[in-house]
C-alpha cells in the first residue's frame, strides 16, 4: 500500500469515525502503527486531524440542528441527542473531554453546537481528548508503556 493510500485511508476513518456516522478508526491506526511501515508520529497527526475535524462538523451541525431534529433520516436518535445534552448541561464545556468516547463522544460534540459553545474552546478541549485517545493507542500497540 502507498503511503499516500495509507495516510488518505487513516484520515477518512478518523474523519467520518468522528462524524454521527458509524466508523472505527482505531483499528485502521492500530494496524498501521502495528505495520512499522509508518512513522508513528505522522499516523497520530493524520488520525488527529481527521477526527477533530469530524467533531467539528458535529459542532456545525449542532448549530443548525433544531431544524432537522426530528426528520426520519436524522441519524441520531431524539434520545441519544437529549443525553448528550443533558450531560453537556450538567457538566458543561468539560464534558468534551469525553469526546473521544464511542457512542456519547459524537453526540456531545452536537450537543456543543447546540449549546453554542465557543468554537476556540471546543476545537482545544476536543483536540485534546481526541490527540489523548490515539496517543494512549499507539503508545498501547507500540509497547512504549
């Protein structure tokens, strides 16, 4: 596989694993890393970017969601996004660090849209959690603990 593949691949997966669609981007990091094809700080950059990135669209589509709350195609349930709120109510701007979370990671960085949480805190409190998740990976994979 090309690097340029490689990275390419590495950041759709982290893209769209952050964005309120279903997608794994942990298990595309972990193989690359595992590889030792690639260097490990340049996969974690790549996969970074592409999910903060994600979260971000998250936040934009919290912005104008109430408008499309309650479509059919919406894909995150009435519910989940009510949680989220609720829990980003409770504990505020903090709760981002819990974005990096399956299933309430995403709906949070919607919830911070639709809280109109400033957009400088959010893409560093997310930045954060999401550069945490996937060093604490390759850290995992790579033995470095």
């Amino acid at each position: 596989m090309s690097a340029l593949a490689a990275y390419g691949g590495l950041f759709l997966a982290a893209l769209i694993a952050a964005t309120i669609l279903p997608a794994q981007s942990e298990a595309v990091l972990a193989g690359l890393l595992a590889s030792k094809s690639y260097t490990p700080a340049l996969l974690i950059l790549v996969a970074g970017i592409g999910n903060v990135l994600g979260s971000v669209i998250n936040w934009l589509l919290g912005l104008g969601i109430e408008r499309f709350r309650d479509a059919r195609w919406f894909p995150v349930s009435t519910k989940s996004l009510e949680r989220a709120g609720n829990w980003y109510r409770r504990y505020g701007w903090w709760s981002l660090l819990l974005s990096w979370m399956p299933v309430i990671g995403d709906p949070l960085t919607v919830a911070a849209g639709i809280m109109r949480e400033p957009f400088g805190r959010f893409l560093l409190v997310v930045s954060l959690a999401k550069f945490g998740r996937y060093i604490a990976l390759a850290a995992i994979v790579l033995h470095w603990l």
